[in-house]
C-alpha cells in the first residue's frame, strides 16, 4: 500500500499535482509564450504543455462571446484614433517651434535659439515615442487573431 506523502510520478496527475501545473503554466500562456519555450523553463514535457495550452485556448474561445471581440476591436481602433490625433497634435507643436528656430537663427538670437532646439529635441522624441507606442497597437494582434494563429500553428500552441 501506498502513502499519499510519496511523489506521484507515473500515468495522470492527481487533482492536486494538475492545479500546480496549471498555476506553473498559466503565466506562459498569458504572456503568449509557446509550448517548446515553456518547456524549457520549467522542464516539464512539451506535449504536456501543449495540451494545456490548447484546452485553454478552447476554453477561452468558448467563454468569450462576439460582443466582447467586438469591443475589444473598437477599443483597440479608438486607442489607434486617439494615437493619431496625438501625433497630429505633436507635428504642428514641432512646427511652430521649427517656425521660431528660424525667426531666431536669422535674428541671431542664439541664447533663445538653444532653448528652443531643447525644446524641438524633447518634442522629436515625443513624436516617436508616440509613433512607437501607436505601432505596437496597431500590430498587436486582437484576441480572436491570436487564438486563431494558435490554431493554425497547432505545434507551437
């Protein structure tokens, strides 16, 4: 007879051994990371993996109604707007300032001159903070698209 204290190792796990292996996989699969990876991290067999990942797949595809995808979509495409009339925004104020630098530059003004190429500078890189950050939204893939690229790459889920 056995004793519940010793390891199990072989065949199914116990309701208990399968929520550890959940808990140690679930942040991997939330970050998107695929099975062959998650294996190497924690050592555990890719085919384990993989069909925990697929079963949550499923389970999220059948929790999550078309409402919710769609205003998923239309919060992403407001993000998007809302990205654009920010950079739009920025563009003019880089603009005006440009417009000044050369007011100044012809006046020989350099004290001002420097402060405003600062300024320019600060701008500049706002702008592509913002271009940046627009980017990653936009390729950023929408949560039925990545379950549906799992899918289709079955091996790497």
């Amino acid at each position: 007879m056995h004793s519940n204290d010793n390891k199990h190792n072989r065949g199914r796990p116990t309701i208990q051994e399968q929520i550890d292996i959940d808990r140690k996989l679930r942040p991997y699969f939330t970050l998107g990371i695929g099975a062959s990876s998650a294996s190497v991290q924690t050592g555990m067999d890719v085919k384990t993996i993989r069909k925990r990942f697929k079963q949550w797949c499923r389970e999220i595809v059948q929790s999550e109604s078309k409402e919710f995808l769609e205003r998923s979509k239309e919060a992403k495409e407001r993000k998007i707007i809302a990205f654009d009339h920010l950079i739009l925004s920025e563009q003019k104020q880089i603009d005006k300032v440009d417009e000044k630098i050369k007011q100044l530059d012809e006046s020989g003004n350099f004290k001002d001159l420097e402060k405003y190429l600062r300024l320019r500078d600060k701008q500049t890189k706002r702008l592509a903070e913002l271009t940046s950050i627009k980017f990653e939204t936009v390729s950023y893939p929408t949560y039925d698209v990545y379950v549906d690229l799992n899918k289709k790459m079955g091996d790497d889920t």
